[in-house]
C-alpha cells in the first residue's frame, strides 16, 4: 500500500477518534444526569416527578428509533446553527452526540436500576438527602455498570461515525465506503476493517479492566 | 435507664398535650399514639391495612422486642419510627418528638438519633468496612479526623478492629452485621432499630450478636427494638415484648409475663416454637384411649414461672406415694421464667389419677389427661 494511502488512514483513524471521543465526551454530560433523573423520578422514587419521567422517556425512545442516517439528515440546519457548518468532523460531532445522549441515558438509568433498594432505605434511615444518596450510594455502587455503559457507547458511536461521511463527516467509515467500495480498493477496506476492529478491541479491553478494578462486589477473598 | 416500666397499652391518647410533658420515668423512648396505616389501592392492587389502633410504648433503655408472623405489620412499624414511612392516622413521639410530623432537613436531623440495622446488612460494596462506617457521618458533615477518631472507636466496639479495610465481600455475615452495627451507632443515636437482624445468621452466630447488642444496650444505654419473627431471638434479648398480628397489637408487657401466660393463640404458637408443646413420637405412638391392663394413665402438665418445674416430680411421688414415671420433659428459661411441660406416667387406678389432678390443681399447676400406656 502506497505511503499516501497508509497517510489517508491515519488521518482518518483521528478524525474518528476525534468526533467519537468528543461526542462520547458530550453524551455523557447529558445522558449521564438524563440517566439518573430517569432511574430517580417514577413514582415513589428520590426525585419522584412520574410526568415528567414519562415525557423524557418518550423523547428518549423517538430519538433512540429514529435510524441515525435519518437524524443526521433531519437536523442539518440545527447543527449549522451550532457548529456553524453542516460538513466536516466537527459537524459531525453533533449528529453523534444527539443519538447518544438518550443511549447513554438508557444504559446508565439500567446501571443505576441495579443497585440495590435497600441501600437506598438504608441511607434514608440515617439521614441522607437525596443529593448525596446519588453521590455517595447510587454512583459509587452503580460504577462498574456505569464503566460498562460508557464502553458500550464508545464502541456503538464508532459504528456510528461511520456512517457521517454521508455528510462529509470524514474518518474511517467514510474512507472505507469512498475508496474501498467505490474505487474498489478491497485492501483498503480491509484496512479500514483492521484498524476499527483493533480500536473496538482496545476500547472493550480498557472498559472491561476499569469494571473490574471498580468492582468490590466480586472480588472474592 | 434500665428501669423496668410495663409497657402502656389500649389507651388511646388523644392529643400530644396528653402526653407531654410527662412524668419522669413514664417519659418513653417512642411512643405510637393512635396509629393506623394503610397503604392505598395501586395499580389494580387493593389497599392494605398494614397497621390499625396501635397504641404502645417503648421505655427508655429498654431491649423490646416487636414479634409477629411474616406480614403482621412489623416492618411498617419500624419504618414509622425512623420516619421512612409516614403514618396514615397518629403520631409517632420518638424522644419526645413528634417524628411523623417531621418532613426534609428537620427529620433527616432527627433521623440521625435514630440508628437501623437490617437482615441483609445493606452495606455499600463499594466501600471497606471502615468506610461503609464512616457514611453516616460524612452524611452528617463531621469533619475528615474525627470520623477517622469515631470509626477506629465504633470498629473495636463491635470487635472487628481488624477489619478496617475489608470489602464486605470479604467479610462473613457476622461480620457484615458488625459492620451494620457500628454504623448505625456511629452518630451516637438514642435508639437503635434492628429489622431481623439476624433471620440471615446461623445460630451461633446469631448469638453473637445478640449478646453484642445485650452489651450495647447495657454500656451505652440505647434502646433497642426487635423486629423478629424468631422467638428464640426475644427470648433470648428481650426484656418487654409487643405480639403483632395482621396489623394489631394482640398482647404486649414483659417478656417473662406475656410467655408463661401467654393469651392471644398467636402468643402461643410462638411459644411452642420453642418450647416443643409435641410429644417425641415414640411416646405418642404408644398413647391409647383405653387402660391396658397394668398400664399408666399419662399426664402433661405445664410448666410456668420461676421454680415451677424442678420439684414437682419429686414432691408428687412423696406427697401422694406414686411411682411415678417421667414420660418426656421439656422446660425452658424465658425471662428467668421456667416455661414447658412435664409429661408423667401414673401407675394404679383411676383413683390414683384423681388424686394427682387434685394435688396439681392445688399449686395451680395446668394439667391434662393424655390417655394410657401400657
């Protein structure tokens, strides 16, 4: 393979890192306080606003089933507004924070359903306000699944990202589809292939290690 | 703090006024005045009536012990004291405060005299032993040395100094409930709420750590309530008993009263848990309801109060000139209280029979007649 195709790879291997990395960044300041309010506010719950619960959970779950290609498309004016172009990775960040922002607050709502009702009475009965039920219960306990959620989301907005080059997006999808498919470079789709399947690995593997450091409950003896 | 007062019941009171303030030594620990709870219909269940006319005290420095059937209302009860749940009718008057009016930072302020252990210790994973300690208190706002200072003091109190750094999934369940001890007496409550506590344990374990509550009670003076469904665990801590059943309080008043005469069918049943009211069966299999030729007329009688039970044998073979055989004996200690029965065989006639009845009604000892063996 010619220098300035190994060239195009690296830079495409950034750009990806680039807007995931960002995007994973942005969906989880809001999917994570999404998350915990959905797991907190049904009926009887710390922050009980059933409502307003079921509001967000609709919204959530039509943005989660609408097919990401279709969300980049529909909300190009939106992401002129914020980012100021429509094309390029930078654009692209906001199509791939916007699917994974209800994403994350789905698996952190999941995580944070785990921990145990009892704790929750338990720091209750001595006086905890609910502020610090979330900060010194339902955090620290839900956080291997919480680690888990967030390493799940990376790896599904790296499928996701590519699938921006629709829009100019660039990274490694755009590459793939641009000089593998359309130019009929198969060693450039398996490169692209090869490269993406290593940074899942390394993401998977990193995830798994901090869950498992995290986690007391398992640790036996 | 350790005087025995009985414990009030079936008297409404109507106002707090009536109530407070009160005489010293009549000042209770926690007091359920005109309780009723009723958890509403939901979601096509229909409502419950967990709790009605509850109307008890808790003295001060007291071990009492709040027994009944799975369902009874027990664990409503307890989540009335610490204000976890809020009581549909009633006041719950816990230091001489009204905790069931209580709402956000005043009652978690109040929650703190309160301390709660539970069957399945919820402890924190995430957190050592020391640490998990030390929640309450960082709930609390202390300042970083002195829960460093309170929680080596708590460890050593309920001997797991060794502990310090252990993940409760390193700890067996005693230990885990040592843990939940200390942390709940970490911010110096004045009662101490133990929710079966120890229903998770094995039997010696379990007597563990009801004798490390005992010394609790005795060294720092806090009040105790037991929520249990086992007998043997009021029998063994309790000092005053309140017998729950589908919402009510059916009997309540010191442990040795209330279980060597016990009233309420319910109160019975959990006396038999332990004292064995059956016969073994090799002695029941050999019952007959006609008198062999030559065979013993066989009497159970009951044991209850102190002494009852130790000389009787002996005394009705001298007293009456019977041979009297001992079938099957069972007797236990509830209170200080000798409670079980006695079962006899009585050689001779009817007359023999007669006379035994006669002789065991005069010291007020319950007996009946079983039927013969050979």
């Amino acid at each position: 393979m010619s220098p300035e195709l190994i060239n195009l790879i690296i830079q495409a291997t950034f750009e990806s890192l680039y807007m995931v990395g960002i995007a994973a960044l942005l969906g989880t300041a809001f999917g994570l306080p999404l998350g915990l309010f959905l797991a907190t506010s049904r009926k009887g719950e710390l922050f009980a606003a059933p409502i307003v619960n079921r509001v967000l959970g609709i919204v959530v779950n039509a943005t989660r089933s609408t097919p990401f290609i279709i969300l980049v498309v529909a909300i190009i004016p939106f992401t002129r507004l914020v980012a100021g172009t429509s094309i390029g990775s930078t654009a692209a960040i906001v199509p791939l924070t916007i699917a994974s922002t209800p994403f994350i607050a789905r698996l952190v709502e999941a995580a944070i359903r785990e921990v145990d009702g009892g704790l929750i009475e338990t720091a209750s009965s001595f006086g905890a306000s609910p502020l610090q039920i979330v900060f010194k219960v339902l955090i620290p306990e839900a956080l291997p699944g919480l680690l888990l959620a967030l390493t799940l989301a990376v790896v599904s907005l790296l499928g996701y990202s590519a699938m921006v080059g629709a829009v100019g997006g660039g990274g490694l999808g755009d590459l793939g589809i641009r000089y593998g498919y359309q130019r009929f470079m198969p060693e450039m789709m398996l490169a692209v292939v090869v490269v993406l399947i290593a940074l899942v690995q390394i993401v998977q593997s990193a995830g798994d290690y901090l869950a498992r450091r995290v986690n007391r409950r398992l640790r036996h003896r | 703090m350790n005087a025995h007062q009985s414990l009030a019941i079936g008297r409404p009171i109507e106002t707090l006024e009536a109530i407070s303030p009160a005489p010293v030594g009549l000042d209770p620990m926690v007091r359920f005045a005109g309780i009723s709870k009723i958890y509403p219909a939901y979601r096509g269940k229909p409502g419950v009536n967990a709790l009605q006319d509850i109307d008890f005290a808790i003295p001060r420095g007291s071990i009492t012990g709040v027994i009944g059937r799975s369902g009874a209302g027990k664990s409503s009860l307890v989540r009335l004291i610490n204000g976890l749940e809020k009581p549909t009718t009633g006041r719950v008057i816990v230091d001489g405060r009204d905790i069931s009016a209580l709402a956000g930072r005043e009652l978690r302020l109040a929650q703190r005299s309160i301390g709660m252990i539970f069957q399945h210790f919820n402890l924190l994973s995430s957190r050592t032993a020391a640490d998990n300690i030390a929640l309450p208190l960082e709930i609390a706002g202390w300042a970083k040395a002195d829960i460093k200072a309170r929680v080596a003091e708590l460890l050593a109190l309920v001997g797991i100094a060794d502990k310090h750094d252990r993940y409760p999934s390193e700890l067996s369940g005693g230990q885990k409930q040592r843990v939940g001890i200390a942390r709940a007496l970490a911010t110096r409550p004045s009662v101490l709420l133990s929710d079966e506590a120890t229903s998770a344990l094995d039997p010696q374990t379990t007597r563990a750590i009801l004798d490390l509550l005992a010394n609790i009670n005795r060294e720092l003076g806090v009040t105790i309530v037991l929520i249990t469904h086992e007998m043997s665990v009021v029998r063994q801590l309790a000092k005053e008993v309140v017998v729950l059943d589908a919402g009510r309080v059916v009997e309540s008043g010191h442990v040795a009263d209330i279980f060597t005469h016990p009233r309420h069918p319910i109160t019975q049943s959990f006396l038999a848990e332990v004292i064995g009211d059956s016969l073994p069966v090799s002695l029941a299999s050999r019952i007959v309801s006609e008198r062999p030729a030559g065979g013993q007329a066989v009497i159970r009688i009951q044991v209850r109060g102190a002494g009852a039970g130790d000389t009787v044998v002996v005394r009705l073979a001298r007293e009456l000139g019977l041979d009297v055989a001992l079938l099957s004996a069972r007797i236990d200690e509830i209170g200080g209280q000798h409670v079980g029965s006695l079962t006899l065989g009585i050689p001779g006639g009817e007359d023999a029979v007669t006379r035994t009845l006669a002789w065991l009604s005069q010291y007020q000892l319950p007996a009946e007649r079983l039927g013969y063996v050979a």
